[in-house]
C-alpha cells in the first residue's frame, strides 16, 4: 500500500514516481473533475494509425458508407463501455482490475487479470512497433538512412518514452496527454489538410457494398481495435476523482474524448484508402509509413513527431494499465517496476518483428479477434456486475479472499472461460498461421464453417459480450445483493 498523503501536503509533481500501486487511493489524493478525463482518452487515441483503420475496414469488401456505418457505431459504443466501466473507478478508487475481484474473487479475478496483462503489453508492443517502422520509413525517404541502425535508435527513443511515462506514473502521463493533444491535433489537421487533394469521391463513391455479414464482421473489428482494447483499464485513470464526481459526466467525457479522434481519422482514412488499392496495400506492412507517401519533403519530420506522439499517448496509457494488470496477477513487486518490467518485454517483442517478424496487418488482425473475445466476456461480466450494484466497493475486502468478495467465485468465472471457448468457436484468423484452430463452431452452428458467409463476422466477440453480460445479470444479482446486505448488517451493529 502507498503511503497516505495528509491533507496540506504539496501538489504531487509530474517528474516524482508514482507509489499508488493496486491500492485504493486515499480521499486527500482525489482531485479534478470528469471533464478532465477528455485529455488522456483523447490523447491515447488521436494517432494516425486511426487513418489506417480505413483500409483495414475496407478490406471487409464493403462500400465507403457501410464503412462509415460501422465506423460511428463500432467506435462510440465501444467507447461507451469504457465510460461505463470508468463509473466503477470513480466508486472504488481503484485500479478496473483490483475492481473486478468483487465480481470473480480475490484470486479468481487472476483469469482475467492475465489475459488484460496480455492485452496491454500487446497494444503497446503494437504501437511501438508502429512508431519505429514509420520513423524508418520517413527516414529513407529523406535520404536520412533507413535501415537497422535508424530503426534501433527510433526503438530507444519511443522505448524510453513509453517506459519512462509508464514508471512515473499518473500525474506525468496526466500532463504528457494534455501536450499529446494538442500537438497532435494541429499537425493531423495539417496533414489531413496536405493530403485531402489525393481524395477521389468519383473512385470512393464506386466501391460496391459488401453483404451484412461482412458489414458486421468491419463493425466488430472496429469495437475491438478501439474500445474493446481499452475496457481492461477504463477505471485505472476515474479512479483518482472523487467519489462525488458526477457519473454522468465520467461517462460521457469519457466516451466523447475517446471517440472523437477516431471517428474523425477512420472518415478521413476512408477516403484515401478508397482512392487508392495501392495505399491500401501499403498500409497492410507498414500502417504509419505507408501514409507519409504522398506528403511533400517539407513535411516529413512534422510527420515523425505526429505520429510517434500518438503512439506514444496511446502506449503510455498501456504501459502503466499493464504494470497495475501485472501487479493484480500477484507479482510481489512496486508499480514501477512492474511498468519496467513490462517496458522490457514490449521492447523484446518490438526486436522480433521489426526485425524478424512477417507481414504486419495479418498477426495485428488475428492478436485483436483472439483476445477481443475473452476481453469481451470479462467487459460484459463486469457491466453487469457494475449495474447490479447499488453501494461503493468495501474497500478493504478487495484485498481479502476471506472478505465478503470471496476467493473464487466459480459462476463468473466459469462464464469468462465457456464465453471465450463459443466465441473462438464464432471467429476466424485464417491469414495467420498460428490462429487457423478458431472458427470451429462455424459449421456446427450452421454458419456456413470457415469458408461460409459468416467465416470473418467475428460473430464470437459479440456473442462473448452478450452471454457474459446476460449471465452475469441474471444468475450473478444474488450474490451482488448477499454482499451488500452484508455491508448494510455492519453499518447497523
């Protein structure tokens, strides 16, 4: 546990080392307002690999409209479940992972802790990876060089970035986000603004419209390449508001900070990939790059620093959410060096594809369907659990299996693992190797197995979403309503 901090005692500073770990933070270090959760949110998510969302979307073989149907729909209510989540936060004060032991279980809650650690340090192994290669392909470009020797020296730049964000914790990340923001928004408008006359409506207007599966199989890849990817650590930043803090606005600055960024990029990215099958191409090895090609040289370098900060806003948020998942998995360590800890392993993995792996849009499509599904069950457990209860957490029995939480609690549990089994059953991955096992429920279900029309649907995130939360709310109120008497019975004696 961190120490207290008195009342009267100084501002933390953003250059001192965060020591709230999994703890719930103390009364006197609650501050702000919700309207102040835009910043981060916004931040994390106004990166251009937002502009390559257009292609990835368009490779459903759907027409521009549909794209954008499934873009507002995919990204707002993904993000909404993030603003959702973020309540519990704001309630608890404490970190969605140490929140979420009420619903499975001081050490039940373990499941879901390994995969949100898996899933953290993968988006930020991504992101870095995404900001090296783009720093080496502008580099080439501009005759600066472009090979290994560029790509390790952009690593340590964006490695020490992440990972000194991630060990100093909140209050550095708070004020780096504001800065993220705002320098990132300029020079994307500024880009968007350079490259708009590459836009042919003529061409965009002429995609033939795919079927509804298709449509819907764009729609969940888009939840889960936005949202869904954020729900595991929606609470790791409401938590340090007071618990008087409207709920209202925690959920709607929440949601409106994450999304806006997003639904204006995928427009946009839309627009150009559908101009161009080259560009679209492109995008599938090198998402970042690949869209500096039709900058002017004067350019190029603003182009670097847009696009490595957004990344780096958005691997910031992961670094520290993964140190906070890792520590919850019971690793006897600091947060700090939790986050180091995990900024070596995002680095380890960086070396390996930017220098050995294969083809980037195919292992990046099947790392977000395969952990999309067990992240969606877990998200629709605990919505569930959230909106059964109607008391703030007991703070101390978050850290006691023998409190009121329990130990293991099987029912949630259980439901996390059978959702993920279905919905792997429900999804297909057939462009990467490791990921051709999925899918094998396809033809049982009579969807046509993985061939069919319903093959790349991803029908298995919405069904894990849908059935962990239905479960939850229906056989799971009881016990909700068992540990809040309880709460009750202590109040009176």
């Amino acid at each position: 546990m961190a120490e207290r901090v008195e009342v009267g005692a100084p501002e933390p500073r953003a250059l001192a080392v965060e020591t709230n770990g999994l703890n719930v933070i103390d009364d006197a270090e609650r501050k702000g307002r919700p309207q102040q959760l835009f910043w981060p949110w916004f931040g994390a998510n106004v990166s251009v690999l937002g502009l390559s969302y257009g292609a990835f979307a368009l490779g459903f073989g759907i027409s521009f409209w549909q794209a954008v149907i499934a873009g507002l729909v995919g990204i707002v209510f993904s993000f909404l479940l993030c603003g959702l989540i973020a309540l519990a936060g704001k309630r608890g004060s404490a970190p969605t992972l140490v929140l979420s032991r009420a619903a499975f279980g001081v050490r039940g809650n373990k499941l879901p802790s390994l995969v949100s650690w898996l899933l953290t340090v993968g988006w930020e192994t991504v992101l870095t990876i995404l900001a090296t290669l783009a720093t080496a392909t502008v580099f080439e470009r501009l005759g600066w060089g472009g090979g290994s020797i560029t790509k390790v020296v952009a690593l340590v730049v964006v490695g020490t970035l992440i990972v000194a964000c991630g060990v100093l914790g909140f209050d550095l990340i708070m004020r780096m986000q504001t800065i993220i923001t705002i320098v990132t928004g300029v020079l994307t408008v500024v880009y968007i603004a350079l490259v708009a006359d590459q836009v042919s409506w003529s061409t965009v207007s002429a995609l033939p419209g795919g079927s509804g599966q298709e449509l819907i199989g764009a729609l969940v890849f888009l939840m889960t390449g936005f949202g869904l990817g954020w729900v595991n650590a929606a609470a790791d930043y409401s938590r340090y508001l007071p618990r008087t803090a409207s709920s209202r606005g925690v959920v709607g600055w929440t949601t409106f900070g994450s999304s806006l960024a997003p639904i204006v990029l995928l427009i946009f990215g839309l627009l150009l990939a559908g101009s161009s099958t080259d560009l679209s191409a492109a995008i599938a090895a090198d998402p970042i790059g690949a869209l500096a090609e039709a900058l002017p040289t004067w350019f190029l370098v603003p182009f670097v620093i847009v696009a490595v900060l957004g990344l780096v806003g958005g691997a910031v948020l992961d670094i520290y959410s993964s140190g906070l998942a890792l520590l919850s998995l019971g690793v006897p360590v600091p947060r700090y060096v939790a986050a180091f800890v995990d900024g070596l392993v995002m680095i380890a993995g960086t070396i390996y594809v930017v220098f050995f792996g294969d083809e980037f849009l195919q292992e990046f499509t099947g790392f977000l369907i395969t952990l999309g599904v067990p992240v969606a069950a877990w998200c629709g457990i605990m919505l569930a659990d959230i909106a059964t209860r109607r008391r703030d957490y007991a703070d101390a029995d978050l850290f006691d299996r023998r409190g009121r939480y329990g130990d293991v609690r099987w029912l949630p549990v259980v439901t996390m693992l059978v959702a993920t089994g279905i919905g792997w059953g429900l999804v297909t991955n057939g462009n990467a190797d490791w990921l051709t096992w999925q899918g094998y429920l396809l033809e049982p279900f009579g969807l046509g197995g993985k061939e069919g029309s319903w093959a790349f649907a991803n029908l298995g995130v919405l069904v894990a979403l849908v059935g962990g939360f239905v479960v939850q709310l229906l056989a799971g109120r009881r016990a909700v309503q068992a540990q809040e008497s309880q709460s009750s019975l202590e109040r009176v004696s």
